[in-house]
C-alpha cells in the first residue's frame, strides 16, 4: 500500500501593516495612497463624517460616534471627535487587532483627527502593536485656535505612539509657487506619508541585494519619540549621492537635524543598472550626517520600473526636537568615506548641489561655520583646503565645504569669523549647470 503525501498548506506569515486615516485630512491621505497604487499594506478609515466616510477609497471604514454626532462631524471640537472615537473603541480595537504595525495619519487642529487620533493610538498600544502617528499642523492663516488645538492633540498623541512625524502645512510655501493648487500643495503632504510606509513595506517585501524584516524595523522605531522620513531621486552623474541628498533634505519637516538620531532606517531602490557602489556611495552620504554609533539599518533592493533612476528613502528616528541644530561631525571625527573615495575617485567626496533647493540655508550655515571657527573646530566640522592660483600656489584662501553643495571661501585678511550675507554682492552664486553654489565671507 502506498501514500501520496500532500505538502499542507500554510498561511503566508508576512508582517501585517495597518495604515488608519482619521478624520478629513486622514482620509484624504489614505485616499492619495491607494490611488498611487502601494501595495503591501491594509487601508482603514475613521471618521465622524458619514459623507465624507461614503467618499473613501479604502475597504474598511468606520463611523465613529453614531449616537453622538449622527454622522454629521465634529464641528471642530477635539472633545467631541475623543468621545465619537471612544464609543467605536470595541469595532477599532477589532479592525486593528492583529496587525503588526500601524500608522495613524490626521490632521490636527480640527475636531475628529485631533481628538480621535489619540483614542486609537491608544487602543493600539494596548494591543503591543507597533505605532507611527504621521499628522499636519494646519496653516498660520488658521488661526491660534487652531494652532492651540493641534498642539494639545500632538501631545496627546504622543503618550501612545512609538515614532511622531509632525508635518506642518506651513511648510507647504516652501516648495509651493504662485502657481501652486491648494490640492496640489495638499497632495506634496500626503506623498511623506506614502513615502514613509512605501520605505518600510520595500524593505520588507522587495527581492534584492539587502532585505530587512520585520524585526529590524522594530529595533529602530520602538519608543523612539520624533522622526522623520524623506525620500529622494535622480539618475545621471553620481545619482546615488544625488537622491541621498534629497532625501536628507526634506522641506515639509521642520528645520530637524539627523545629527542625534538614535535609529535609522535607510532603504536604497534602483534599476537592474545599480550597482554595489552606488548602493556603498549612497549609505555613505547618508552615514556623514549622523552619529557614529546610531543604528542604521539598510536595505538594497531593485525595482525595474525606475529605469535608470535611483530612489533613497530614509526614516530617522529618536531625533532632537525641532531648532536644536548641530554641525554635521563632532570634533575630531572624519566623516565616512565610500569605497570609491578609497580607492580615489575624489568626485565621491563632492558635495552635490541641491538643484531642488532643499539644503540648509546660508544664514543657518554660515551660523554654524561661525560658531565652528570661534570654537576653533571649523576644520573638524567642514572639509577645508587651501585655492592655488593659476600658478600652483598658493593664494591665501581657505574654502570649506559644507552641506547642501555650498562652498564657503575666506579669503586672505578677511576676519576669522564669517558675516553673514544674502545679498548678491556677497559673492554668492549659483551656475546655470551643476556647479556648488560658493559664497565669500
């Protein structure tokens, strides 16, 4: 007698990733996701607005507060948005249950995203689930009311969360134009969100040269207070530095620094032309801005849909809050060279200029430069050298390089501290191709 044996079937283990839209800019949020085609993950939305609720992309949705508003909001009043979510907190608690990680996406300074927001990261703690909250502040023009409300629900939110990225929309005049749409503006918001979640659910999912799993992401993002992620891309001419550097610089966050982050997540996607030293040129952009002894977590992965472009996302975690600016590298320490700059290819040790005008601003840089040179730690912070004339020789000026593709030159006599100058006779310029920008000082 023989048996024909069957291999039994198991269930794909895969981590399950939850994103929740909460409120009107929440449900927005999720609503530009799904349309962007990110896949990977299990789409959810809360709100006290039925129609705003019957308007959703996503499959799971769920009214909140039946009894309390009857579907018609909750009028700007975070008070009534926290009870609306505590009377669903049985049909959240089942929505979310299982999933591995979750990410709470919502505006604050309205009623339902501010006050609910808090309820289900909660709820998600209670259930030891891994969680992102990702939330705007609104607008000046907005009004302090609002601006008092938002603050109250990020401080509430964050008694829950594991990693807050706060985005606020005022930043949107950064990269907007005169014209810029008001949807448009609203759709550059959302796209750190999906960028964000596409990072960790690439790392996980993709087939490549470095994968991660679930595991590693939560080492860095367990309790980690503010983070941040960008996200990045160019092709041509030494493009892993290029998009790297873009994604450091990222200009809907506020003004944070890396320097400091205790964790860091670092996910570097290319066509099948990418190669070991791009991937090598690209992490060691990044490496220069951080700590020595931060964890950095790295993944490689291909993607033939870039075609010849390279795509670096990076999410930052346990950062110093906003306005504590640092120089890039601590006294006496060298920032980490590439293999392509140990093996002498000094367009490796470039700074790249940042065609999109994201790097630090020559105020704040020349700040720094400053408080380097009176602390006489100018030549360990930024990379100095000495101009030659057109004879070889020396000249007398020292330039320092610095972030952001700017080149500061002090020139023989000039004071030992920089002034700072933003006007045209300061000597800044910038070249029509791809030349740093330099200023004198």
């Amino acid at each position: 007698m023989s048996t024909n044996q069957q291999p039994s079937k198991r269930p794909e283990l895969k981590p399950r990733i939850t994103v929740v839209g909460v409120g009107g800019a929440g449900g927005n949020a999720i609503n530009n996701m799904i349309a962007s085609g990110l896949e990977g993950v299990e789409y959810i939305v809360a709100n006290t607005d039925a129609q705003a609720l019957a308007m959703s992309s996503a499959e799971r949705r769920i009214q909140l507060g039946v009894n309390l508003t009857e579907g018609l909001g909750a009028g700007s009043k975070p008070e009534i948005g926290e009870a609306a979510a505590q009377e669903a907190v049985e049909e959240i608690r089942t929505a979310i249950s299982g999933s591995h990680m979750v990410f709470i996406a919502a505006g604050m300074g309205g009623g339902t995203g501010t006050g609910a927001a808090g309820v289900i990261a909660r709820v998600a703690k209670e259930l030891d689930i891994l969680t992102v909250g990702i939330v705007t502040r609104p607008f000046q023009f907005e009004g302090s009311r609002r601006a008092r409300a938002a603050e109250m629900g990020i401080a509430e939110l964050k008694k829950y969360v594991d990693t807050l990225i706060v985005i606020p929309n005022q930043n949107l005049f950064r990269v907007a134009t005169e014209k810029t749409t008001f949807s448009e503006a609203f759709r550059l918001a959302d796209q750190v969100l999906h960028s964000g979640v596409a990072c960790i659910v690439d790392l996980i999912v993709k087939d490549g040269l470095i994968n991660l799993d679930f595991a590693d992401v939560r080492t860095v993002m367990t309790g980690m207070g503010s983070a941040m992620m960008g996200t990045g891309e160019a092709e041509g001419d030494r493009r892993a530095t290029l998009a790297a550097e873009e994604a450091i610089c990222n200009p809907l966050l506020d003004d944070v620094s890396l320097q400091g982050a205790k964790g860091l997540l670092l996910s570097i996607i290319g066509g099948p032309n990418m190669t070991l030293w791009e991937v090598d040129e690209a992490a060691s952009r990044v490496r220069q801005e951080v700590d020595l002894d931060a964890n950095i977590i790295l993944g490689a992965a291909f993607d033939e849909s870039l075609g010849d472009r390279i795509r670096v996302a990076i999410v930052a975690s346990g950062l110093a809050q906003p306005g504590a600016h640092s120089v890039h590298m601590s006294k006496g320490a060298a920032p980490p060279l590439s293999n392509r700059e140990r093996a002498g290819d000094a367009r490796g040790r470039e700074w790249a200029p940042q065609s999109s005008g994201r790097g630090i601003g020559a105020a704040e840089l020349q700040r720094q430069l400053s408080q380097a040179i009176e602390a006489g730690e100018a030549n360990a912070v930024f990379a100095p050298h000495s101009e030659h004339d057109e004879g070889g020789q020396p000249d007398g000026r020292t330039v320092w390089k610095a972030p952001g593709g700017v080149v500061i030159e002090q020139g023989a006599g000039d004071a030992s501290a920089p002034q700072a100058d933003d006007s045209p006779s300061s000597g800044a310029k910038r070249s029509a191709g791809s030349g740093p920008v330099r200023r004198r000082i």
